[in-house]
C-alpha cells in the first residue's frame, strides 16, 4: 500500500501538538497533528499584530506622526488579512486530510470519515481558534503532555 499524502506543511519531529489537545487519537490523529502545526505558524502572525496594533495606538495619541499612523494601520490589516487566509487554509486542510486518512479504512470508517470531516471541520473552524488565540495559551514549548 502506498503511503498516504496529506495536505499541508511538513511537520518537524520535535514537534509536541497542544492545539487539537481534545481530539481523540482516531484513524484522523495525523491530520490533527498537521492542523496543530499550521495553526503553530499563524501564532508568529499574532504576536506580530498585537506589535502592529501597539504601535497604531500609540501613532494615534501624536498627531504629528499621522503618516505613521496610516503605515501602521496598513500594515496591521495586511497582517489580519493574512491571518484569515492562513487560517481558512488549515481548516480547509484538516478537512481534506481526516477524508484522506478515513480513505485507507473499510466501510465504516469511510463513510464516519465523511461525517467526521464536515462536523468536526465545523466546530474547529468555529471554536477552536478560540482556544488557540487566547491569552492563557502557552504555544509549542517543546514539552510533551502530561
């Protein structure tokens, strides 16, 4: 049998997943593990807004540092805007892979892949960010789950 070809970045071996920490380990865990790391990648582009968006107050309270103010805000939508695609990409790809990973199993698992990929797709794509943005989150510090 082939290996299978999931959608989405290389995911580097030293790598601990902490954002899909609800799923269980089913058939679909590689794609969790894909998931984890892409959304790993978009938390570089938060921490850059959260600067932007300092920075953008602060050019605010000066009216002399007006075309500062306007870079700033240029470059903070950029920055949001790149976000949101990063983010619809690996949802969309968390998708795909939970049906690739559910193709290599019999019926059952097939047709509950198909399920799977739509509801939990769903409710990642609109809760788990949530969870992966807020302020308690410590990122991929390199230390495996106890």
């Amino acid at each position: 049998m082939p290996a299978m070809k999931l959608v989405g970045p290389e995911v580097p071996l030293g790598f601990v997943d902490d954002g899909c920490s609800m799923s269980p380990d089913g058939w679909w865990r590689r794609a969790c593990r894909i998931h984890d790391y892409e959304y790993h990648l978009i938390r570089e582009l938060v921490a850059r807004g959260r600067i932007q968006e300092r920075i953008v107050r602060e050019s605010r309270k000066q009216s002399e540092r007006r075309d500062e103010a306007y870079a700033a805000r240029a470059e903070l939508r950029y920055i949001r805007s790149k976000i949101k695609y990063a983010r619809r990409t690996a949802d969309i790809n968390l998708k795909e892979n939970i049906r690739r990973c559910s193709e290599a199993g019999g019926s059952l698992q097939r047709l509950s892949g198909w399920f799977l990929s739509r509801r939990y797709y769903g409710a990642v794509h609109r809760w788990g960010w949530k969870a992966v943005q807020g302020r308690g989150h410590k990122g991929n510090s390199g230390e495996s789950k106890s």
